[in-house]
C-alpha cells in the first residue's frame, strides 16, 4: 500500500505530465508549462525525501 507521499508525488508528476502535453500542444504557452512541470517534479522530489519538512514561504507570500 503506497504512503500519502508515495500518492502526493505520483500525482504531482502525473500532473507535470499533464503540463508537458499542454505545451506540446500550444507553442505560446510552452515555457510556462515546462516550467510548471519541472516546479511539480521538484516538489514531488521534496515529499518524496521529506514529507514533513517545512519549505520557508518567500517575504510577502501568504503561508
């Protein structure tokens, strides 16, 4: 049985695929889909290694 963070990560690289076929499919909006994807894959990496780690919100960001 997988673990929340197992699930969460799956997810969010499920979605980063999802972002990756987006921008194949829109060459105007491609950069920000690749983009995406890879903050997605990153933070699938972060639960994946840690998934009770705190991630600092940057000044003037709501937390």
């Amino acid at each position: 049985m997988a673990t929340n963070a197992q699930l969460a990560a799956k997810l969010l690289r499920g979605a980063a695929g999802f972002f990756r076929t987006v921008g194949d499919q829109n060459e105007q909006i491609r950069e920000q889909m690749e983009q995406n994807a890879r903050t997605y894959e990153h933070v699938a990496t972060l639960v994946e290694q840690d998934p009770t780690a705190e991630m600092p919100v940057p000044q003037g960001e709501p937390e």
